[in-house]
C-alpha cells in the first residue's frame, strides 16, 4: 500500500497522509501499532550564528519573539548556533555560547538541537586549540547543548536529527553522515510501526540544486580556509536517502546555505530554510530576507511556510 499522497499547494508546500485502519480502540493500548497523528505546529528555525556584533543578538531575540507568538508546540534549531567556534579561542567561544543561550530564552519553547559547522570548537589550526583539549570538536556542543544525533515522538510523529557534521584528521571537517550514525538511523527507523509519519532534519543539506543558484567560489564564510573537504551537500547522501526511502518521510528540513529551496526527489521533499542571521548579519541572501520555517502537521499531513520578522542590518551587504 502506498502510504503517502501529496498535497500540491504551491511551490512550498508537500503533504504526506499516513493510513490505517479505524478502530475505537486506542492505538497506544495496542503494542506496536501506530499512535494517531494529532495536529499541531512547530518552528524550525536555522542559522542564527549568534555573536555581539552586527546587532545580532537583537535581531535573533526580535525572531525569537515572533515564534513564541505563533503558537507552535516547540521549536527544531537547524545547527549553527553561533558565529563562530570553529577558529576562536576558550573564552570567546564560551561567551558565545552564553549568548545564545541566554537569547533563546526569548523562545518559551522547548527546543531541539542540531549540530553545524560553526558550533564545533576549535578544529581550525589558527583557534590556537591544541586537538584533545577540553571541549575540543563536537564536545562543547554536547556539553553545553545535548546529544549530536537523536530521536523523539510527538503525539504520533517521528522525529530524526541528524549530525551532518564530521571532524577531519587535517583539522577541517566534511559534511559526511558517518558510519556508526547510518547504522543507528537504520535501527531506529526499522523499529517503528509501518506507516509512522516520519520528519528529518539536518544542518548540511542531503539534497540541495544551490551550486545551480551561485558561482562557485572558495569553501567558507570569513572564518573557515579554503577547503577540499566536501562542504556545500552530505557527500554520503546516496547512502541516507535509500534508508528514509524505505519508510513514510513527510519531509527532511535543512539549512546550511541560508536560502528557501524546496527539492523532491523520489516523494520526499528536502526543504531547504532561509536563514535566521540572514547573510550573516548583513541583509538578504540571494534575496531571502532573515527569517524562519513554520511547519503544520495536521493528521498526518504536512505544510510549512517562510516567516520574516523584519530586522534591520546595521551594514548592509545584500545578496
């Protein structure tokens, strides 16, 4: 039985329904059956790399604020938390964390977390951290935040974050879902009741047609050097997709680029979400101004669309 149909309502909008049989029963009394999918909404939002300049801060708390008036049920932060860990020194990435911290306070939601690139501790040389040192790599991240991958269930729906952020021997990183991850992913789907509606996110895209939108230029943005590692798209993804192609995926929500694109490819649409900071603090990117998802599930269907909340750059470098 083909448990997804799509709802076409405009270029950003795909829906997935979820069957099964009527039954005046409970499903939670029922070991192993599906729980009814409810209605809610969430915020996914992505790519506040917060730091004390450009006003950030504020801008972050004035799109926080607008998500907590929207009456989601909780919020997905897509990775990249602050700007940046990759290349500072203790103290500076201490304080960014703090601040990030203490700004998401603005939320009142709960939230979940995804790892990205700049939210990893001083794997670039020039940061002065010795490799090993406390915090190094992901470690800050997981004591500070929480787990790099994970799962959770929200009334009927499955939840998957995943850790599209992989440290490499030359002091760079990849974007790459590693080994141990696809075999914990495989587990964790495989033990779902058929037909469970299922949701992804991840900071790297796992599909993504952005190299079709800009011209190719160096890997980074101002603190990252050059680099050959695979850094735009999970280099891996050919082995993700064929695992969430097995089971009921509704959609897989990414960030990363800071632009709204929408991909489908065999049934599953890979949203891409603009960008919390923007271009970085500095305006638009590629004409996307700074903003927010908001995703709609309502009985196994789901719909998102594109907050604004209308900040204001302090040096304007639109794109």
């Amino acid at each position: 039985m083909n448990r997804r149909r799509f709802l076409s309502l405009s270029a950003m909008t795909a829906g997935a329904l979820a069957t099964g049989a009527a039954s005046p029963i409970s499903h939670a009394a029922i070991p192993g059956a599906p729980q009814v999918p409810g209605s809610f909404d969430y915020i996914f939002l992505t790519d506040t790399h917060l730091e004390p300049e450009l006003t950030a801060a504020d801008g972050c708390a004035m799109a926080f604020r607008k998500a907590a008036s929207l009456r989601a049920e909780f919020a997905i932060q897509g990775g990249d938390h602050v700007f940046d860990a990759l290349a500072v020194d203790r103290k500076r990435a201490d304080s960014l964390f703090d601040l990030y911290a203490h700004t998401e306070q603005a939320l009142g939601l709960k939230v979940h977390h995804t790892i990205g690139n700049h939210d990893h501790f001083g794997i670039f040389a020039k940061s002065g951290i010795e490799t090993g040192s406390p915090g190094y790599g992901k470690q800050m991240f997981q004591e500070r935040i929480g787990p790099t991958y994970y799962s959770f269930d929200h009334k009927g729906y499955h939840f998957i974050v995943l850790d599209t952020i992989q440290v490499t021997p030359d002091r760079s990183w990849e974007a790459r879902v590693d080994p141990a991850q696809i075999q914990w992913l495989t587990t964790d789907l495989d033990k779902l009741p058929a037909g469970t509606p299922i949701i992804v996110t991840g900071h790297v895209p796992l599909v993504t047609a952005f190299q079709s939108y800009e011209t190719p230029k160096e890997s980074g943005s101002g603190t990252a050097p050059p680099s050959s590692h695979p850094q735009l798209m999970v280099a891996n993804a050919y082995e993700v997709l064929p695992i969430l192609e097995k089971h009921n995926v509704l959609a897989v929500f990414q960030g990363h680029t800071h632009i709204n694109e929408v991909v489908r490819f065999h049934g599953i649409p890979y949203v891409t979400s603009g960008a919390v900071c923007g271009n970085w603090w500095h305006g638009t990117r590629m004409g996307i101004p700074e903003g927010f998802t908001v995703v709609s599930l309502r009985n196994g269907k789901i719909d998102w669309r594109y907050e604004t909340y209308g900040f204001k750059t302090v040096a304007p470098q639109n794109t």
